[in-house]
C-alpha cells in the first residue's frame, strides 16, 4: 500500500488531497509550548531527539495530517560547519556574521554529522508513524541559509548578502558549494534513517535578478541533488523556491526535482499554466486566511482545490503562524477531507 | 523636435538609450542636502515650490539626465486626502493608521486642490528646461498608498494591509477607489502644470496572490488612467509595479500604460520574452551595483545594454541610496553616451 502522499509525488493525482502544513508543529499547538519549556533553549530542543521526535509527532496525533515533517530549522548546517548560531527569544536567529576569509574555514569534512542527533530524531519518528503517513526531511537552500550566515540575521533586503555576492563571487561560488555539500550530505543521512520525501526550503528566493539566481540558487540546487543522487538515494525531492516569480520556470526547467512547493505570491492556475499538469505541485493556501478564519479562509480553501488541476499535495503557501487557531486548522482539513469544514 | 524619452515612449528605440535615476534628486547629492536645510521637515520642503523645483532641477543641471523626475513624495495624496502624514527622521514616514471606519471620511472632494503647491513646482521646472530634457510627474500606486495608510508605516510583509484588505473588501475597494480618483486628479493638475510624462510607482506590488494583485493593483490603476485619460491628459503613462513577478503580464494585458518600468527582480530579456519588442521598456540596473561601483557596475550597466532590445529608456531597477558616489553615476552616464566609462 503506497502512501497518499507518495502516490501524488509518482503523478497520482488523488480524488481527495493529501494534506500537511508547513510548521504544524510548533508554537500554534499548546502541547508544543509545553514540551519546549523542557529544553534550554531551541536549538537544544532541535538537538534532543526524544523532545524533537515527539514535536514531530504532536500534529500527527492531534490532526491526523498526511505528513510529518522533521522538527528541525535550516541554521543547523550552519553549525555543523563550525558556526555559532543562537536563537534570541523575540528576535529570531543571531549568528557571527560570515566573513569572506571565513569562507575557506568552514569545516565541510563531518558537517552532517555534527549534527547527526537529526538522524536519530528521524529514526525515532520512521518509527512511530503508521502505513498512511509519509515522513518528510528536509533542508534549507544554499541562498537562504548563505543570507542569514553572511548577514547575521534575518533582513528583509538581504543586501548584505548580495553585495557580498557581487564584490567576491568566488568566495560566495565556494560557500554555495559547501553549504550545497553539507546540505546533500545531510539529507542522505535523513534518507537513510527513514525520510520518504526530501524537501528543500529556498524561503528567500524572492528579489533576486535572473543572474544572481542562477548562480545562487539554481546553480547550487542542482549540485546539491546531483550529490543527494550520487549516493543512491531514490526518495522524491520537493523544491521550494518561495517568492522566485519569473524566475520560478528556469527553476523548474533545470533543478531535477521530483515536485514544488509554491508559495501564496503564485496562482496554482499560473503554476500549472507555466509548469504544466504533470508536475506534482504543493500548496498554496494564504498562511493569513488561515489566521483570520471564517468566510475569508472558507473561500481560500476552496480556491485552492479549485485551481489545483494535476497531482496536488495541500499546504500553506508559508508556514503556520503561532496565533492560528486549532479549530481553523480542523476546519480546512474537515473541508478537504470531507467537503465540509466548521468554518468559525 | 521631439525629445528623446518621448520618442522612446512612441515606440522608437534610439542607438544611445535616453537615460534617468529613480531618486536621482536627493540625499546622494551634496547640494540637495545643504538646500534640504531650509525646510523645516520633508513635506514643507515638498509643498515649498521653490525648493522642490531647484531640488528636481539639481540632477539636470550636474549630470544631464534625459528627464527631470518631479521632487515630491507618493504620500502627498493622503494629506490631500485628510490624513496627517510626518516623516520623522532614521524611521520614515509615519501615518495615523487608517481604521475601516475612517475610509468613508476621506475627503475626496478637492484632495488634489489640498496638494496643488505641488502643480506649481511643475510649472517652474517646466519654464527650466531645455528641448532635451523630459519632465516626469507621478503618483503612488494604489496599493502601494493604501498600504502606508493602513500600517501607518513601512512594513516588510504588509500583513496589516493584506488583513484589511481580506476581511473588510468593500472597504478597501472604496479605499482603493479613492486613491485611484485623487491620484488621477492629482496627475492631471501635474499634466496640466508641464508634466510631459506621467509615472506611477506601485513600489509594494511584491508578494501578492494573483486575486490580490487584480483587486488591488491592476483594477484601480485601470480606474485612475481611465480617470486621467477621460479628462484629455494625452502624456504617456510608465507604469512601475515593483516585483509583480508572474503577475507583470497580466497587468500588462489590462492596464493601458505607454510603457513599463522594470525592477531589479526580472532581466529586461525576461520582460522582453513576456511582453514583446514593441513596449516600451525602463529599467533596470541593479541599485545595489550602483553603490558598489568597479567592475561589478560596469559590467551591470553592460548587460542592461545588451539586454535592452526594443524602445528603452535606462534606468535603475529602483532608487538611488544616499550613499551613491557622485563618480560611480558619471561612470554609468558616460558609458551609456560615449561607450566608455571612467569606473573607480
């Protein structure tokens, strides 16, 4: 019996979508902010396979969604390669902010596995999940984790980061590549330990011209599932280049991915009209109808299911904010699952 | 003789390209900010026709820029709408938040006539130029005001806006009616004054859903051209919305602007895929090139050349930064018209 999510990755498109929220575990679910006040900070909780496991878990048990996704965060490669990165409550993700001499420093040799408790982490949930759930790994995409490496931080701009593309393009050439090495090598070990899917979050993909998307993203991307498939790993890979608009259709064309993931600022209709009705395709339910609920949310869910022609895997176009309501998310799976959703 | 933008903008493409800067009057400028003292804060400054004007003419006079852009602010039409709007110094434009209940208060009535110090300055920089130089008025894109409005300040994710635009749409289509009216009135009182050519910035057209996008980009830039063109304003029309991504083509199709001006995000061969050879393009060094200078600007500036088949107007793909070196712009000038320039 082959899961409902990897029948749509393999080109089945499914009567009634299988579904999952990008960061349905986490800060929206009660259970969750019980289980963090047990770790000392968040990138320990990411670290503790038994806390990270049952985060995991938690959106499984309470919504019965199509898939788990690993509880992880993009800016644990950053540390398998030797960098400091501390998670400031309120503010979000610090780290030393990359120097271009820093660039040859990085400790690609054993990157992934500094950070191999994920792997048991993966083991643990493999373990626990039943004939109908599919287990998604993932990492972040080289652009992205590379932004908050070189800019220390969160930036709406990224113009740090892309002026250090421009002024040393060797040296970014050569952290791309570290981090699409580290990246591969950390997805095979999360294949091995039971990940089905793989999946690749460019969430900063937006902005870029043609050029410097290219050689930031679509260039690295490559290497790094070509590395992912050097080693023997079969699973289906998700890519998800959030906000590349234009630039969505060269992805698309050269990044050997096996589906993508599209974010709210496209159509899943513009999507298909561009990519056609083959290509499995992931989402795209506004993050912030979800937030307001009712009506509003009501309509966008069915837009959504209206729109999605081809093999369709639901989500959010981002991911779950902390203020949703549980009955909100109840809502839209009712509504998937059974045509009617309590909308409130 | 008809100058050079304007034959650009009736279809012609010239062997050396007409060329301006968004934000080429301003803060980069040693002259701007020893004038800029005069005024008591931003707006006085750009209701002052005197000042404004000799702010709009400083770029002219130093570096000879095909056009002349209008000194003024996309935030002038809700002042005339009845809002108070203060630019406090290191954070920006700051705005009494708009509530739902206030949109039917706004003072449509007369709210071009409340800014008119603005049709003045118009008039004086009109009587300056020469028959080279092109006069450019313009407005803020609907959306893109009604943003400001309703956040009461810049924002990254314009969540607030987005929210308000969900759950209260009739509001915020009258919101967005009102907007599209004044700025139409607003842009013919400019046409009238001496503007030859009229712009409209939708600087936050990034990030929308499609639905989002037509409701509250495309449909009320259709009403205010419409307006603008039924009271016998002949001037072409460049429409500029930023980072529309996959959504340029449909507010190509539907809005009936002269030409486009094209953001940093798209190459002009990717517009010129999408929209054909005959529309006028502007556009679009990389700003940030721009700050950077060197042999990252020159070869920058060479692309856009060389991308630029058909009616082209250069440009930047969106404003000049404060800290832009004076030598850096010369650069770009003298490569543009003489084919070489002097690169530091």
């Amino acid at each position: 019996m082959i899961k409902p999510i990897l029948k749509v990755l393999s080109g089945e498109q499914l009567e009634t979508p299988p579904v999952w929220f990008m960061r349905q575990a986490g800060r929206h679910l009660p259970e969750y902010k019980k289980l963090r006040t047990q770790a000392k900070d968040f990138i320990d909780f990411c670290f503790q396979p038994e806390m990270a496991a049952e985060a995991t878990l938690q959106p499984i048990r309470r919504y019965k969604m199509d898939a788990a996704i690993l509880f992880a965060d993009i800016l644990l490669i950053p540390i398998g390669l030797g960098r400091k990165v501390t998670f400031v409550p309120g503010t979000g993700p610090v780290l030393d902010p990359l120097k271009v001499t820093d660039v040859e420093k990085l400790e690609l040799e054993g990157a992934a596995d500094r950070i191999s408790n994920v792997f048991e982490t993966v083991k643990r949930v493999s373990q626990e999940l039943d004939d109908q759930t599919t287990l998604i790994g993932f990492c972040g995409g080289p652009w992205t984790v590379a932004t908050y490496m070189i800019e220390g931080k969160g930036s709406s701009g990224k113009e740090v980061a892309k002026r250090f593309a421009m002024q040393n393009p060797k040296e970014m050439e050569m952290l791309l590549n570290k981090l699409a090495d580290a990246s591969a090598d950390y997805l095979i070990g999360q294949a091995k330990a039971g990940a089905e899917v793989l999946k690749i979050f460019e969430s900063w993909a937006e902005g870029l011209s043609p050029a410097m998307f290219e050689t930031c993203v679509t260039k690295p991307t490559v290497r790094m599932i070509e590395r992912v498939r050097s080693a023997g790993i079969k699973q289906p890979i998700i890519g998800f280049p959030r906000g590349a608009g234009l630039n969505m259709l060269s992805f698309a064309q050269q990044v050997d991915v096996t589906g993508l993931a599209i974010g709210t600022d496209t159509s899943l209709t513009m999507a298909r009209d561009m990519l056609g009705d083959q290509l499995p395709l992931q989402g795209n339910l506004d993050p912030l109808a979800l937030r307001i609920g009712g009506s509003v949310l009501k309509r966008a869910v069915q837009k959504v299911l209206d729109d999605a022609r081809g093999p369709h895997i639901f989500n959010l176009g981002h991911g779950v904010a902390p203020d949703v309501k549980i009955k909100n998310v109840e809502a839209v799976l009712a509504h998937i699952r059974t045509g009617k959703g309590d909308y409130v």
